[in-house]
C-alpha cells in the first residue's frame, strides 16, 4: 500500500496542473496576511468572528469553501483521466488490486485537501499574528481560529474522497466537476424549496440532513453540538459516496 501512495504521490507531482494549483492557493492564501493590516484597527476587530469566516473561505451561495473549487481538478483527475485515456489497465496491473488502487488515490486525495487547507491556515493565521503584533493590538482568539482550521481540515479531506467517488461513478472529466460544482449550490436549494411546499415538511427540516448544507453548518455552526452534528451527517454521506465509488470502480472495463 505504501509503494501505491508513492507511485500516486510521484505521479501527481509530474503534472504541471498540481504546480499551477499550488501556485494559485498560495496567492490566495497570502491575500488575508497581506489585507491584514488594513483589517486589524483595534482589539475588537481582531476578535471579530469574521476572522473565522476568513480562515474557512466559506462563502453561503456556494455551500463549501472556495477553497475546494481549486482542488477540483486535483480530486477528479486521478481518476478520471486514467479512464478516459484507457491508462486504468496499466495502473491496475501493477497494483495488488483495483481496491488498492482506488483507495490509495482516496488517501492520497484526502492527504493533499488536508495538508492545503492546513497550509492555508497556517499562512493566515500567521500573517494575521504578525499584522496584529506590529500594530500593537490584542491577538486574535486563535482558540476560535484553530478550531475553524480544523473543520476546514476535515471537510477538505471528505471533499477530496467525494471529488475521487464521483469520477469513478461519471466516467468523464467535465461530468464529476459540473455535479459538484452545481450540487451544493443549486440541487440542494432547490429540493429545500420543493420540500418547503409539502405540508408539515419545512425547507429548513430537509436542509439539516442534505450532505453540503450539513457540511456547511459544521464549518459555521455557533454551537459545539450543531458542528457536530452536522459534520457527522457529512463523513457518513461522504463514506457512502466513497463506497459507491469504489463499487463502481472495481466493475469498470477501463
């Protein structure tokens, strides 16, 4: 398994699309530091909750950090392009097996979402340190800051598993990045709105339980019990996506 991680780690590192993403979220991620100092005036701004927001780039229309759009590429093009290009027959004979080699791309996937939003973090919360201490005010409440970070950490890693199970089960490259692009944004709006119409069913009853909106809710929920809840809903929907995926992974003609 490990020489499977390695062989998906080197191949990845090869595309130039993986440094031209690096490259991006870097720039992005440099925004807030370098804003910094125009954002923190006072004590009071540097423990605003919109610093939380900041760190997990969550924007509501979207349902999902900006973030994730990056990686998209990154999530569907292991797999996708191994199946459209017929390289799968190669990358299945020389694994120990296709459920080796589908996990190892979830692992490796779920590795990179988290180690970039880690990074991500890790440069703003610095940047936003640094800007706070050379205007001589109050530090941020990093308590609040590390724990959106580490939301933001898990969501990314369950992100990067539903990008890789919905290549297996699209067999194309546009296909997995239109359904997760428009998923969250507009299906789920609008099975709340259809829902919303049926007597005793309120549209805010069925958002509870759709998989981006509970993703959403545990990067902003206010409360401990509600991030929760709703980051559970989020990795056992995740989960059951990931095994469908490998389902139909494991049958593909290649």
């Amino acid at each position: 398994m490990v020489a499977r991680l390695s062989l998906e780690l080197r191949h990845l590192a090869a595309l130039r699309s993986t440094w031209i993403l690096a490259a991006i979220v870097t720039v992005i991620a440099l925004w807030v530091p370098l804003a910094a100092p125009f954002i923190i005036n006072s004590s009071k701004d540097t423990t605003d909750p919109a610093l939380v927001n900041s760190v997990q780039w969550t924007p509501s229309l979207m349902q999902m950090p900006s973030l994730a759009v990056y990686l998209l590429v990154l999530g569907t093009g292991p797999v996708s392009t191994e199946l459209m290009r017929g390289a799968s027959r190669t990358t299945w004979l020389t694994a120990a097996s296709r459920s080796y080699a589908f996990w190892a791309k979830c692992v490796v996937g779920a590795a990179i979402g988290m180690l970039v939003s880690a990074l991500s973090c890790l440069l703003e919360i610095g940047g936003l340190a640094v800007a706070a201490a050379a205007k001589g005010v109050h530090q941020p409440l990093w308590t609040q800051l590390l724990g959106a970070a580490a939301r933001l950490d898990l969501w990314m890693a369950c992100w990067m598993l539903l990008c890789t199970s919905a290549s297996a089960l699209i067999r194309n490259r546009v296909g997995p990045v239109l359904v997760l692009l428009l998923l969250p944004s507009l299906g789920e709006r609008l099975v709340s709105t259809l829902a919303g119409g049926i007597p005793s069913i309120g549209p805010d009853r069925v958002a509870d339980w759709l998989p981006f909106a509970a993703g959403q809710r545990m990067l902003t929920a206010h409360t401990a019990r509600d991030a929760v809840l709703g980051g559970l809903i989020f990795i056992v929907i995740t989960a059951v996506a990931a095994l469908a995926g490998h389902a139909a992974y494991i049958r593909r003609a290649g």
